[in-house]
C-alpha cells in the first residue's frame, strides 16, 4: 500500500515536472529489439515514459514522405463557436486566436495533466472504465500553452534548418510533427496524448481498447494513417481528440477524417475578417 502511494507520488512528480512538454526529448532509433509489445496493464514508470516518447518522436520521422514539401499555408484566425466548441477546427490552414482564453479543468485525479473543463470528466470517465479493464490510459500531455506550443515549434523548425532544408522547407516538416503555436489541439485543451509502455502505441493493449471504446466517450483518433495527405500530420497513435459522444462514433463510421468529415456537414469554421 505505502508503496503504491510512493510510487503514484513519483509519477505525479514526473507528469509535473514534464506537463508542459518543453523538454527536449533525445533522439533513440527503434530498432527490432525495443519495440517487443507488451500488454499496457501497469502504469508506467518515469523511465519507461521518458523512453517511450524518445522513441515516438524518432519514429515519426520516417513517416512521411520529405521529397514533396508542400510550404504552409498562411493560416486564418477562427472565430471559436462556444456551442459547438467540441467540433472546433485548428490544423495548419486554421489558428484559434492567441488570446482565447481556456477553462481548465484535471484529466485525471492524481495528474497534473489538463484538458478543458467540460472535456476532462469524459476523459477521467474513459480512464477509470479502462483501468476497470486493466488497461492504464497514462495521460502525459492535454491543454499546452501557446508560448510552449511556439517554443517546441520553433525548436523542431531549428532542427531541421540544422539539416540543411531552406526555411520554408524547415517550416513545413516541423508543422508534420508539432504544431505552429495555435493550431495543435493541445492549445484549445481538446486533445490528449496519452501514454503507454510500449514503443509502437498502436500496437498496444491500450490501443486496441480506445479503438473499441474511446468513442463512447466521445474520444477519436486524430490523426491515422490513412489521412496524413488531407491532415498534413504523421500518424499519431497516441493523440485523441475530443468531438463528443455524439459524434464521434458518426465520424469513425463515415471513415473520414476530421477535415472531410466537417467539410461534409458543411461545418468548417467561422473565420475572422482581415484587419
Ligand atoms: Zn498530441
């Protein structure tokens, strides 16, 4: 018992000292050898986090293609619809204003990890029914601010200036894995990545249960395969967006991804005017 106090206590102090995901993560190649699959039916410990991540972030560059950068778009600020805040757009066509303030709210007791209030009771519901399971949806980052979101942005963009690409180039690779500041769902607090023990997310226990359930909870994945040509983001496994119960499983059936699916409905944000 007091052991498992202790240990909740040091992931508690990990998730709050890493919570606003600004710690450069090192680079680690995944080889055959580190990415066994493992059932995700004990939390992770610090290390096990900190070395899945490593490894998530290496792996996603192999994902797309580099040979056809397409340059970013200028982006257009939306003009949030409180009513509908559950279907909000932000990708790299479409920024959240700067001064949006988010309503915060704990995803998970224990963790200092946000998401917006009225998003954080469906994911604390998601958490437990899946821990009734014993599956652990870690959650490691929701809600990020949008001073963090530039500050990895603008270091993901460094990185690849370091490569040799031109600035625009630089640019466009890093929109493909961190978001410009204002365009991630982090910074609207809809959006959660969440933590497993095992390198290859999508190959996990935990995986496999958001596939069968996230949606109950109005949770879906971001960010497939399938669609990384319309998304213009690699495959995230790890990253669930929340749409709401009532539409997510709607957007899982129609197969489309958020884009198409509310370009169809005819539900595409609301933009401001110039000037
Ligand atoms: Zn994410």
């Amino acid at each position: 018992m007091i052991l498992a106090v202790l240990m909740a206590g040091l992931v508690g102090c990990y998730f709050l000292f890493v919570k606003n995901d600004d710690t450069p993560v090192p680079e680690m190649p995944v080889t055959e050898e580190n990415s066994t699959v493992e059932p995700s039916t004990q939390e992770p410990s610090t290390a096990e986090v900190s070395t899945f991540l490593a490894v998530a972030e290496s792996t996603t560059f192999e994902v797309l293609s580099e040979d056809n950068i397409t340059p970013l778009p200028t982006p257009e600020t939306i003009i949030i619809d409180e009513e509908k805040f559950n279907l909000t757009l932000v990708n790299n066509r479409y920024r959240m204003p700067e001064d949006y303030a988010v309503q915060k709210a704990c995803a998970v007791d224990g963790y200092d990890v946000e998401l917006d209030y009225r998003v954080a009771p469906y994911y604390q519901a998601m958490y437990d029914a899946a821990k009734a399971d014993g599956i652990y949806l870690t959650p490691y980052s929701g809600y990020r601010r949008y001073s963090t979101q530039q500050t990895n942005y603008q270091n993901k963009t460094a990185y690849y200036l370091q490569q040799g690409y031109t600035e625009t180039e630089a640019l466009a690779l890093a929109a493909r894995i961190i978001m410009p500041p204002g365009s991630s769902e982090h910074n609207l607090g809809l959006a959660m990545d969440i933590c497993g023990t095992d390198y290859d997310f999508d190959q996990t226990d935990a995986f496999a249960w958001l596939k069968e359930h996230a949606a109950e909870y109005g949770f879906i994945l971001r960010y497939t395969e399938e669609k990384q040509s319309v998304t213009q983001v690699v495959y995230e496994p790890w990253h669930w967006r929340f749409v709401g119960v009532e539409y997510a499983k709607e957007i899982n059936e129609s197969g489309l991804c958020l884009e198409e699916w509310l370009s169809m409905k005819n539900l595409m944000p609301t933009v401001q005017a110039d000037g």
